[in-house]
C-alpha cells in the first residue's frame, strides 16, 4: 500500500478462498448499496450476478435488433436490385419475389445479429483496450487457478476505502488490497510500428515488380504469369494434343448426333428431289443462304451449287428469275402471294408454281399409331390455336379475331376441304406448307422438327378422314363404340334442340 | 439456484411422485368423453362423405401419433446425449410415448380404410389414374408395387413393430429403474440409443411417406418425413411442459420441476419451432422455384378452394407469432407463460395436421368439405386426444410422475441456466 501511495486508486479488491465465501461477501457487498462491482472466479458460478445484484445485459437487444437490420436490410437490397435497379427474369419467376428473398434475408439476419452479439459484447466490455486496472497486482494472476475475487470500484457512490476494507475483512478476506491504475507506458512500443512498416513494405515489393515489367522494355521473353492462358490448350484440326490419351485433337462425335444431310432430301423437303432438280435447280438455293443468294444474283450457274446448299430446300421464295415477283415478295409476306389469294381457296402453292407431280405423294416415313399420336401432340401444340383442334379452322385465335373483328384476318383454312385431300394436295406439299408457311400462315421449320411436321401431315390425313371415312374403315371391335357414341350425341343434339325450342316459344310467348 | 440449496431428493415413495387426486379423478370422463367425441366426431364427418369421415379420422390419428413419437424421439434423444438436466419431465415423455401402444390399435381405421374402394388413399380406387388429370400411366406402373393394400398393410405392422418395441424398450428400462435404481439399466439405456434413433428416423420417414404422402400418390418431396417429425418434435416438447405444469399445478412435483426446466423446455420450443419453419420452408422453396407440375401441385391444392388463407393462417401463427412470443427469456421464465404458448402450439400443430391431410380429401370424390366435415375432424381430434390423455393418467395413477431413482436426478434437481 504505501508504495502505492502516488497512484491513483481506481478500487479495492479482495481475495476470497472459497465459492462460499465469496458468494456470501457478494450478498452483503450488494446489501450494503454498492453498486459498481464486480466479481472474478476461475469458472461460471451460478447465481452469482443475483448474488452481486447485476443487471441483466442488454446484449439480447442488440442482437435483436441487429437480426432485425439484417431482415430489413436484405429484403431492401433484393427488392431494390431485382425488383427497380437491375430487372431480370429469374427461371420466369416474378422480380420481387419473396420465397426467393427469404434464404438471403435468413441469412443476413443471422449475420448481422452475431455481428451485433459479438461487437456488442466488445463495447459493453469495453473492448478492445490495453489493459485492466486489476493486473496491476500479481496476486491476481491466481483468479485463473484457485482463488476468487470481489471488486469495488472507486467511482461508487458509497465508495469509502476504509469501510470497504472492514466490510471484505468480515466477510472472510484475508487479503484486501486498493487497485491502482496501471501506470505501464501506454505508447504503442516503437517495434510494432518497425515491423509493421517493414511488412508494408515488403507487400509492395510484388506491385513494384510488376509495375516495373510493364513499364520497361526487356529483351528477354515476356513473362508469363497465367501460361495456360496465354497459351491455351485448344488446337486446330490435325494437330496432336496432351489433352487425350490417343493424342487426337479431333473427337468423336457425342452420340446421337444428327448430321447435316442425315436426313435424304425428299424427307427434308417433301419434294422428288430428281424431278424438282429438273425443273429449277435455283429452287435449290437455301432462303437461309445468303451469302449464295446475293452471289447467285439474277444469272447464277446452276450448276455451280454445292450439295449442301440444297439440302435446305426452299419451296416457293425469291425465284430469281422473276424480279418483280422477287420484289413482291420481300416487300410482302414472307410466304408470297399475300395480296392475291384469297382466303378460302386453300390451295398452298399457289405461287411460283410447283407442280403437283413434283411433291411426294406419300409420307416418307413409317406411319404407325405412335407416329400419329407424335402428330396429335404437336398439332395440338402448334397448329391447333388457329386450325382448331379438329381441324375446322375455327382455332382460338380465328374465334378472337372474329370476335374483335379484325380488319386484317385471314381466316385459317379448314382442313376438311376437298382441295386438301391426298389425291389434291400431295403429302409433300402439306410438308412444304408446314415448313415455309402459306399466305399469313409463317412457316414452322424453325419450330418443329423435321420428323414431327411429317408426323402433323400424317395427323391431319388422319384428321380428315374422320369427315370422308365409313364405319366399314372402322375396325369390326370398334364399331359397337361408335355405335353407341353416335346415338348418345344424337340423343344429347335432340334433348338440346328441345330446350331451345321450349325456350324459344317461352320467349315468344311472353312477347 | 445457488441462491437457494438445491431441493433433496426426496424418497421414491413421496406424495409428490404419485398423480394428484384431482387429475386421477378426470380418467374416466377422458375415456369415455374421448371416445364418444371420437365416434361423434367421425359421424359427422362421415355424414359429409365416407372419405371425409376417414381423412378426419387420420388426422386425429397422426395428431396423437406425432405427440407419441415425438416423446419418443425425445426420450431416445435425453439418453443419446446422456443428458442431465431434463431427468425431472423425462417420465411424462415417457407416459406419452408408451401410448404408440393403443394407438396401434386405434390404427386399425385406417387399415379398413385402405382395403376400401378410395376409402381413404386414392390410390385404392381401381383405375383411379386414368380419370386424374395429368397421371402419367408408367410412373404409377412402377410405383403401384409400392402402394399395394396388402405391402401397405405389412409395413405398417412393421412400423408400428419398431415404434412399439423402441417404447417399451425404453418405457420399462425406465420404470424398472424405479424399483431396483440400478445405474446399469440407465448404462444399457443409453447404449442402445444411438441405433434406436436411427431406426427411429427410417420409421419415421416410411411412414410419413405412407400414411400421409401418399395420401397424393404422385406427388413426392424427400423432405416429407422430416416436415412431420419437425411437428411431432415441437408437438412433444409442449406436451411436455404444459403437463409438468398441469401436474404442478394439481400439487405433484411442486420442488423438482424448476423454473429453469421451463426455461430449457422453452428453448427447444422455440428452436423447434424455427426448425419447423425451416423445414417447411425448405421445401417449399424448392418446390417453387422448381416450378414443376408434378410437384407443385400438393401446393397448388393448398394455395386454391380456400386452403390458400389456412396456409397464410399457418404461415401467420405457426411461425411468426409463437417465434416472437417465445423469443424473450422473460416468457421462458415464467412457467404459466410457457404453459400457455404450449398449449397454443399444440392447437397450431392440429391445424398443421389437418392442413396437411383434409386438402386431400377431395380427390375422387363429388362432395367437397363443409363445416359439418371440419367440425367432425375437430371433434375427432380432440376426442382421441381426449382418449390417449385419459389413458395417459390412469398409466400415470400406477407409476411414478417422474424417475424417481434415476442416477443423475440428483443433477436435474440442481440444474440451472445462470
């Protein structure tokens, strides 16, 4: 104590042997009204903040509300970003989508109130800071293996050393001693700057390196930082790699790749490829080919088309014979002829005529029931908006128009038309309908496959026949079904029939 | 506290272990009130439709079964960790789990129901597929081996086969101990909890997928088992705490449970209803992003007819509103309070049940739900929970409230938080 008689007195502590005795100067240091206190034990000891009378923490609220700014800020942010800021369609969903925000707003909340919990604790301890009053004295040291100390602050209110000092006696204290400040320099020690500038210092050196190698010439070769991005290990065709263990840069194709040209031309175009060829080898010109058709200009070789070139086959586009009709058709519809058809005529091909006998007559491909269900499928898909779902032309869209009355509409034909039966209109030329479009109809190569638009025709002449065919088409183990659904509609047409009337003379009556 | 001493252990055949004369009294009126309840409520809503009456009964049924193996879960659990604390209300999730027994028996509806024509599960109805929109014939080909009466019969016996041998495993460890206050029956106890909560998970996930999943067939979510174990786990630590405080409010117990056990019970309470929320809401974000018809259409049912504001009703009150109430260790510190938001959660858990079965009811049938449906599936719920805590006390009248011998009771009596 005396030594100490210059410093400043921040409190007084007391050592304490057991739990026991600690606990019980703890009750009476807090029954006498002292206020700031504080006890130190080398574990938890339950009760002892009733024991000294300390308040519950408020560090709970911190975290709560710092959970809360967590919730908040990330509902904010993502409404903000997804929402105004920066709109983007996320697997079709809607910008501010909530389901979508709450995984990130779960997790902000937990960060921001463990950052809260965390920061919290260090300012209500104080934290960070040099040092603490009470390892002034060495004895303390113990309070991490066996003994247990009470503390009163000097700024207590009730604060009096020579009370504090009977009170801690009585209470069982052999050893009782005033806290003074710690008078060690509070000066960071100049080596900490030392070394922090040294490791300043040496983390530019790496900046400075390259700093000094993009600013200079050298006549050595350029270093390369990323190699393999400079030199990367894609090759061209014919040159051996390490990549593989065959040493081929080229590979084999994925399995169930389709080749261009897998498919014979008649299939890809619906036309007879010799005969068509006979007659116009320019038809051959890909409409996707430009480069082939500005090249070709009005007096192309024929001749000079490669084979690819015609696989794509264009059915009644830019004959380049015609220029005005070239110049119609550009200005027009991309099918032709927009101007001049009339709408129920149903004949496709009514433009740069290619004749009947030129399409093939018959589907190319194997025609069996799940060919036509394939059909079924994508007519309903695609075709049937317009078509309608049994072919009658009066689709979805046809009934909108009509109803609207719009000006412009050219009602979609009806596929139970005489004009588009097989003898008619061959299989191939339905396919080239289907392909290239007809009138307002666009063409729907880029849509459906090859395979499925034959599967559509196939569908359709299935479609058509329901109009033209007899029971005795119908097989034998059929027919009983027919039968009775034929007589049940006649029935229900009657009954319906019957109503109206009953309704239209309840009408007229009334008038 | 070290405040207070903590209280001795009193002697194994003290007054306060055996159940107060006033909750004895109530067994008959559970029992028979229960039953008439149950069989009230299951005409009323058979009256509505056969399916309806059914669907109500299996809620009430998977109501009382999650309470039961929650308990279950919760005992195997106390063992696995060799917890201390929680000795004191170990014997009341003890008495709930050993009801798997009756329910078993209560089962036998269900049962019925499977062998019917759509009596219950859809899948029953011969050629139901094809008048479903949207059923893909060759998914349910390979899936109809699985939900077959007969293989659904089996695995319910086997389920219930490991439900009630887990129970009595641990009922009668428990209340052998009683008498004998052997260390070595807590030692083997806690030996076997490890695999025993493995089985439990297994079972748990089967049969969620059987008896409620598949009350919509092709419909799937993986997560299905742990959504219903996440209720019945929320669902047995309020059963819980609510009946430690009923028992000390009829005088049982009154120095053994503390509030420091409300405090811990209350933790879990409101950790498990996060997790429940958790779960749900796992997957149901996955569903939704997903966006698939297959899966979403259990929501889709949900979101439409009226279901949609019970699902912001569970949305509202199973989370946001206990999650806040419990939130406070002020609440959790004061027994009546925990008591009250036990008793709120098991209501909710009712809902959650009943949401996840009657929405299902419609399927193949004509009539749709009416409030004589909803009221008989409530009538039925709370007859049968009726039934099961009837039976609850006349096991309690003929055992200890609580392990009275166990080896670290002395531990529990001690517990505290802080």
């Amino acid at each position: 104590m005396s030594q100490d008689k210059d410093k400043i007195v921040k409190g007084i502590v007391a050592e304490f042997e057991t739990v026991d005795t600690l606990m019980d100067a703890c009750r009476t240091v807090r029954d006498s009204g002292y206020k700031k206190t504080d006890a130190f034990t080398p574990f938890p000891v339950h009760g002892i903040d009733t024991a000294l009378g300390i308040k519950p923490t408020i560090l709970p609220w911190l975290c709560l509300f710092g959970g809360m700014a967590g919730t908040g800020t990330a509902i904010a942010m993502q409404w903000w970003m997804n929402g105004i800021d920066y709109k983007y369609i996320i697997s079709g969903k809607p910008f501010v989508s909530f389901p979508a925000f709450m995984p990130v707003a779960f997790e902000l909340t937990i960060l921001f109130a463990s950052f809260a919990a965390f920061f919290g604790m260090w300012a209500l301890n104080k934290l960070p800071r040099y040092s603490n009053p009470m390892f002034t004295d060495p004895r303390f040291d113990r309070v991490t293996d066996d003994r247990f100390f009470l503390y009163i602050d000097a700024t207590d209110e009730k604060y009096n050393f020579a009370e504090v000092e009977k009170l801690m006696g009585d209470a069982g204290s052999a050893y009782i001693q005033p806290v003074v400040e710690d008078d060690s320099p509070k000066q960071v020690p100049r080596f900490i700057f030392m070394v922090w500038m040294l490791v300043a210092g040496l983390s530019a050196i790496p900046l400075l390196a390259v700093l000094k190698m993009r600013l200079t010439r050298s006549e050595l070769p350029r270093f390369h930082v990323f190699f393999d991005m400079d030199f990367s290990p894609a090759k061209d065709a014919q040159h051996a790699t390490t990549l593989f263990a065959d040493s081929r840069t080229m590979r084999d194709d994925v399995e169930g790749t389709i080749y261009r040209g897998q498919y014979s031309e008649e299939i890809v175009s619906g036309k007879k490829v010799a005969a068509s060829a006979t007659v116009d080898d320019l038809r051959f010109v890909s409409r996707f080919d430009d480069e082939a058709l500005s090249a070709a200009g009005g007096d192309r070789d024929p001749g000079g088309l490669s084979d690819e070139a015609k696989v794509e086959l264009d059915a009644d586009k830019k004959d380049p014979d015609n220029k005005e009709s070239d110049q119609k058709d550009s200005a027009g519809s991309d099918a032709g002829n927009a101007g001049s058809a009339s709408p129920d005529s149903g004949d496709a091909g009514a433009q740069p005529p290619i004749p009947d006998d030129q399409w093939l007559s018959e589907i190319p491909l194997t025609v069996d029931r799940a060919f036509i269900e394939k059909g079924k499928e994508q007519f309903n898909i695609y075709c049937a908006v317009c078509h309608g779902r049994n072919g009658s032309g009066q689709g979805l869209v046809h009934e909108r128009a009509r109803k609207i009355l719009s000006q412009w509409w050219v009602p979609p034909s009806s596929l139970h038309q005489k004009s588009l039966y097989r003898d008619k209109y061959p299989d191939g030329k339905m396919f080239g309908t289907i392909t290239y479009g007809v009138r307002k109809m666009p063409g729907y190569a880029a849509q459906i496959k090859v395979q499925d638009r034959w599967a559509i025709v196939a569908y359709i002449r299935a479609l058509q026949e329901t109009r033209r065919g007899s029971l005795d088409d119908v097989p034998a183990d059929l027919r009983a079904d027919i039968e009775s659904a034929k007589l049940e509609a006649e029935a229900r047409l009657k009954e319906e029939a019957e109503k109206q009337k009953k309704k239209d003379n309840a009408t007229e009556a009334q008038k | 506290m070290s405040e207070h001493a903590a209280p001795a252990i009193k002697p194994a055949n003290d007054p306060a272990f055996k159940l107060p004369a006033s909750l004895a009294s109530l067994q008959l009126p559970l029992l028979a009130g229960g039953l008439l309840l149950l069989l009230v409520g299951f005409g009323l809503a058979y009256s509505n439709a056969a399916k309806i009456g059914f669907s109500a009964y299996l809620v009430s049924f998977i109501y009382c079964l999650t309470l039961s193996i929650g308990c279950l879960f919760f005992v195997i659990v106390q063992h696995l960790v060799r917890a201390g604390w929680s000795v004191v209300v170990r014997r009341i999730a003890e008495l709930f789990m050993i009801m798997i027994v009756p329910l078993a028996v209560l089962f036998i509806p269900v049962l019925v129901a499977t062998w019917m024509s759509n009596g219950l599960y859809i899948w029953t109805l011969d050629g139901w597929m094809t008048e479903t929109v949207g059923v893909d014939p060759e998914i349910w080909k390979a899936k109809s081996g699985w939900l077959d009466p007969g293989w659904f019969t089996i695995r319910s016996l086997i389920y219930f086969a490991v439900y009630i041998g887990l129970a009595v495993f641990y009922y009668r460890g428990s209340t052998l101990q009683d008498e004998t206050g052997q260390k070595s029956a807590t030692e083997k106890l806690q030996y076997w909890a490890g695999p025993a909560a493995m089985l439990f998970a297994l079972t748990t996930t089967f049969a969620a997928f059987d008896w409620v999943m598949s009350l919509a067939p092709m419909w799937f979510s993986t997560m299905f088992g742990v959504y219903m174990f996440a209720g019945a786990i929320l669902a047995a630590h309020c059963v819980i705490c609510l009946f430690s405080y009923l028992m000390q409010r009829c005088g049982a117990m009154r120095d053994e449970v503390t509030v420091e056990h409300y405090h811990d019970l209350g933790k879990l309470i409101f950790g498990f209803t996060f997790f429940w929320t958790y779960i749900s809401f796992s997957q149901y974000l996955l569903i939704w992003y997903g966006n698939i018809p297959e899966e979403t259409e259990w929501f889709w049912i949900r979101q439409t007819n009226g279901w949609g504001s019970l699902s912001v009703v569970i949305i509202l009150f199973h989370w946001i509103v206990p999650f806040m109430g419990t939130l406070s260790r002020h609440v959790r510190r004061r027994p009546w309070a925990m008591a009250a938001w036990s008793g709120y959660l098991l209501v909710m858990h009712f809902i959650d049940v009943f949401w996840m079965i009657m929405p299902e009811a419609h399927q193949g049938i004509t009539e749709s739900i009416t409030a004589v449906g909803v009221a008989g599936a409530i009538l039925c719920g709370v007859g049968m929970l009726a039934l099961m805590v009837g039976l609850v006390l006349s096991l309690a009248g003929n055992t200890k409230l609580l392990p009275v011998r166990d080896p670290r009771l002395g531990e529990s009596l001690a517990f505290e938080n802080i």
